[in-house]
C-alpha cells in the first residue's frame, strides 16, 4: 500500500471499530474516495468562496446531491463490509460520542464599557475616524444586546455553562479568541482578558474565569484569529497568550469565521504546536463537510504525510440553525434537524461536534436546543466530552494517531 491508502485504510478501520484489518481486502476505488473526501480535495479544486473567503455547505457536491446532512462517507465504508462486527471504539464501549465546543466571540455587558473606552484612545491610529466609527458602533450595538439580554432573568454566566455541562457528567472546549493580534481583521474579536466579566455573582477579570474553568476540567482552546489559518508565528503567538494566562499547554483549535484552507491551514496548526482542531464545519448549515462523523488525521499536501493533528469535525453550530443567512429554522425545526444529525451518529457509532458560542446561551431558543441535545445525547448513553478528552482517548488507543 502507498501512503494514501494506509492513510484512508486507517481511517476504515476506526468506523469499522477495529484495529486490525489483515486479510480484508479493501477496494482501491474505495480507498481513493476516502483519501479525497478526508483531505478535501474537491475544496483544492473549487474556487468557489463565500463572502468570508471560506468553503461553505453550497459549494459541496454533497450538498448538491442532498447528502450534507448525512455522513455519507462513513456509510459508504460500513456498506462496503456488511459481514464485518463493528465495534464501539469509545470508552466503556460508549455508542457515540458528543464532542461539546465553545467559541468565545465576545464576553457580555461590562466588555462593552471597556471596548468603548478603548476606542476613545487609539487617537494615534491614522485610519482614527473609520476605526473609531466601526468600533464604535459595533461596541454600543452589542453593549444594547447585553443590557437586554442581562434585564432578563434567563440570562446565563460562564459558570452556568458548567453547570450544565457537568449535570450530564459532560466536559467541553472553550475556545478562547487572542487579545493582541497583529494584523487585525475586520472579521476579528475584540476583548481583552482584563475586561470585567461576571463570574460567580461577583466582577471578576477574564482571565480570572479562564483560569477557573480550566481547573475545574474543562479544556481551555485557542480560537485562531482570521489570518491566523495561514501564518504559523501568528497563531502560536495567540496560543502562547492563552497559555500564559491558565499555565497550562493549548492544544486544541478551532479558526475564527472556519477560515481554512485545506493546503495550509493543517500545517500552520502543527507548526503552531496544536494537536486537534474542529473547523471542517459549516458557517450556514449543519452537516458532514467531508462526510465524516469520527476523528481523523489530517494531510499534509506538500510533503505528502500524515501529521499529527487529529481533526473532530464540526457539525452543528448554533447559528447555523437560526441566523438569516443561514437555515433560518423555528425552534422546533432546529431541534427535529438537530436529533435527526444526533441519531445519525449513534447509528453509526461515531462522534457528533457542536458548537454553542459562549455569549449565546442566555438566548432562550438557544439554550433550550442546546439542553435538549444533551438530554438526548444522555438518554442515548453518548460519551460528552471535550476536544482534548478525545484526543487523549484516540492518542492511547490508536497507535497511528
């Protein structure tokens, strides 16, 4: 076997949930579609992008053929071997695992006051008034949001995250945005760990929170700025800073706005020190990006290897279920679309990836979706974990990641 098919072979063996696959003969045509669906070659052959630059659901041929919304992949490789036992591969034979993710875009009220008063002072910038106006208005629009949203008594802390999560004796990734990026895009967050966040009914600084959510087990990730997918100095400078807040190693990613590409984006992760990412999802739709519902490795195009950085695809992310730009579905909808995705994957024993922003749960829809995803997930017996707890359980248990 060349290194494509050992790479794909590998692949077949954790959905078929074995390790050895001696004696199976393994069709090369199937083979070959596994390579190309996990390395994404039809998205190094498009040039379609959306406005933010990125590979989205429309430019699929699965979402052409009405496929997105399954692991076509996987099935493919489960129908090929129908006399083949398979296995749970998760721990304590688990059916499924419930990947759980946070991006953290922005922190809530107190933020805005600072990122306001910030904007008062970059007097020196030469390109003051466009910035300053942006700014601005982008810091008393959400500084608005946040007065309604805290008047209300739904309105949930960080901490109330955990408690959640914890509730179900699941963990989950927060990705944590940089404070200082150079080359700052439009598209970029905007906080800084000082700004004042409310933890535990008192103001606390953020990276007083950060620091309490990685002791208390939950997995502390970077969220890579927009030009960060493609300059390695820059998202190890961002995760250097994160590190030096909670004093521990960061070695989960996901990209800001899923900003990647399939030649570069892997190995600035590598190159940057990460270990396991989560963008191969959808901005404006939920699915199977590349057919797959478990981890895998990802490829280096120009050296033509393996590296070692495991990818946990994301399938379902919170917005992409209610924004207007995207499916644009009631409440009941995204939850009958959201159990729909959730069976799927306990059907076929992988592993389902959601991803909730941080600043979102206090959204009444938004958090009863949410919650009944971990409900079901629960009833079903799945594995809730973090990015790191999967990383850690393939690394013991899969010599070749």
């Amino acid at each position: 076997m060349n290194a494509h098919q050992i790479y794909a072979k590998d692949y077949i063996g954790r959905v078929l949930g074995t390790h050895d696959l001696r004696g199976v003969e393994i069709p090369a045509d199937l083979l070959q579609k596994v390579f190309s669906a996990l390395t994404r070659q039809e998205e190094i052959i498009t040039l379609d992008r959306d406005e933010w630059g990125n590979f989205d659901c429309q430019h699929s041929q699965a979402f052409r053929a009405g496929n997105h919304q399954r692991a076509w992949l996987d099935e493919m490789i489960i129908q090929a071997f129908p006399l083949i036992e398979r296995k749970s591969i998760w721990p304590n034979n688990k059916p499924f695992a419930l990947c759980l993710t946070h991006d953290t875009d922005e922190l809530g009220l107190h933020v805005h006051y600072s990122k306001l008063k910030r904007e008062f002072t970059r007097v020196q910038d030469p390109n003051f008034a466009r910035r300053f106006l942006k700014g601005f208005i982008s810091a008393g629009t959400h500084l608005a949001r946040s007065v309604n949203a805290a008047a209300k008594p739904e309105t949930l802390r960080i901490e109330e995250w955990l408690k959640l999560e914890d509730k179900y004796g699941f963990k989950s990734t927060f990705h944590i945005f940089p404070q200082y990026v150079n080359n700052r895009h439009a598209w970029d967050c905007d906080y800084r760990y000082a700004d004042k966040v409310v933890y535990q009914q008192q103001l606390v600084p953020f990276a007083t929170v950060m620091r309490e959510v990685h002791k208390s087990g939950w997995e502390i990730g970077v969220h890579g700025s927009y030009e960060s997918a493609f300059n390695a100095d820059l998202l190890l400078a961002q995760k250097h800073q994160i590190e030096d807040v909670i004093k521990a190693e960061v070695i989960s990613t996901r990209q800001h706005y899923l900003h990647f590409a399939a030649q570069t984006t892997p190995s600035v992760q590598v190159q940057a020190g990460l270990k396991a990412d989560s963008t191969l999802g959808f901005n404006r739709n939920i699915g199977f990006r590349a057919g797959a519902s478990f981890p895998f490795r990802m490829w280096d195009h120009k050296n033509q290897v393996a590296l070692d950085l495991l990818q946990i695809p994301m399938h379902i992310m919170d917005v992409s279920l209610f924004r207007e730009d995207t499916l644009k579905l009631d409440e009941a909808s995204a939850i009958a679309h959201a159990v729909q995705l959730l069976d799927h994957v306990c059907a076929l024993g992988g592993c389902l990836t959601l991803n909730w922003h941080t600043q979102l749960l206090h959204v009444p829809h938004m958090r009863r979706v949410y919650e009944t995803l971990l409900d079901e997930a629960a009833r079903r017996g799945a594995w809730g974990c973090s990015m790191g707890e999967i990383l850690a359980w393939v690394k013991r248990n899969y010599v070749s990641v």
